[in-house]
C-alpha cells in the first residue's frame, strides 16, 4: 500500500515538472562523498570518529549520537541538514583505523542509507577520510533535498573531525 502510494507521489511530481519543462531526476541512487586530508594517525582519526558522546561538541552535522561502534550494534543519531532527522541505522562494519559504515532505512522504509567512512594512513602522522553516503530507493526522486544536506553536512563533519583530530593527536613528536 505504502509503494503504491510513493508510486502516485513519483508519477505526480514527474507530471508537474515536465509540464513546466523541467525533466526531474528519477535516480532511485545517488552517492556523496567528502575527502580531506588530516595531520592525525588513523588511530586518532579512529577515536575521534567513533567518539558518538563527543559529537555534539564538534560535529555540525551529526549530533547528538550515541551507541557504540561495533558490527552489530544500533547508533542513535540526528542528522542536522535542511531538515533534522532521526536515524538509527546499523553498524555494519568497524574495522579500528581503518573503516566504519552503518546502515538504516529513513521513515517510512522506501530509502536506504549506508555510510562509510575509510580511514587511509599516509604517513604516520598523515591519513586521509573519505566519507561515501550511498542512497537508494524507489522514493529517492522525491527526497533529493536529503541528499544535497547529506553532500554539505559530510562536507562540514569531515573538516571538523580534521581540526579535532589534528588537535588531539598527541602522537606527533614535539619540536626541540
């Protein structure tokens, strides 16, 4: 009943935008991605990531979050766009230094959402974070604003993990 219905939504929205002579995006996937690179190791790109308690001191996009970076386990996070939104996706994968993803359905289940972030050391005080937001789902074309917030909001977390880690890394040696 409820595909049905996101079926006439879809069917309705393509029908008003083409009669204003605009051709809608009827992509059922879209995926973002955010790069930067960090004067950090993994390890505190690692801490600094899964540190849930500690987002809503630094994360502009995803706080407040809590739950616990383990394959498995369910996190609790508001997702801060244009639009604020409870999300409690899965974590799917926690590899420490080297990878997290999680994965949920927004509200009414017709979008899925699987985030991964990928931790890369380039030196040993060197790493760089590549954030993927992959979205799928029939009613994707309906929500698009979601994925342009997601775009900017991992934009904005990435550079403020970057500061954070960089000044939390007591690792680096101390000039003499």
């Amino acid at each position: 009943m409820i595909r049905t219905g996101l079926i006439v939504l879809l069917v309705m929205a393509v029908a008003g935008t083409a009669a204003a002579g605009v051709l809608p995006d009827l992509s059922t996937h879209k995926d973002v991605r955010a790069v930067v690179e960090i004067k950090a190791s993994a390890d505190e790109v690692w801490r600094v990531l899964t540190d849930f308690p500690a987002y809503d001191i630094w994360n502009p996009y995803i706080y407040p979050a809590s739950g616990d970076a383990v394959a498995g386990r369910t996190l609790d996070l508001t997702l801060r766009g244009g639009t604020v939104i409870h999300f409690a996706p899965t974590v799917l994968v926690a590899k420490p230094g080297q990878e997290l993803t999680w994965a949920g359905k927004m509200p009414l289940g017709a979008v899925e959402r699987v985030l991964t972030f990928e931790i890369t050391p380039l030196e040993p005080h060197r790493s760089r974070l590549t954030a993927t937001e992959r979205f799928r789902g029939i009613a994707l074309p309906l929500v698009s604003g979601v994925t342009d917030d997601a775009a900017s909001g991992l934009a904005a977390m990435t550079r403020a993990l970057r500061e954070r880690a960089e000044l939390l890394d007591f690792s680096l040696p101390v000039p003499r």
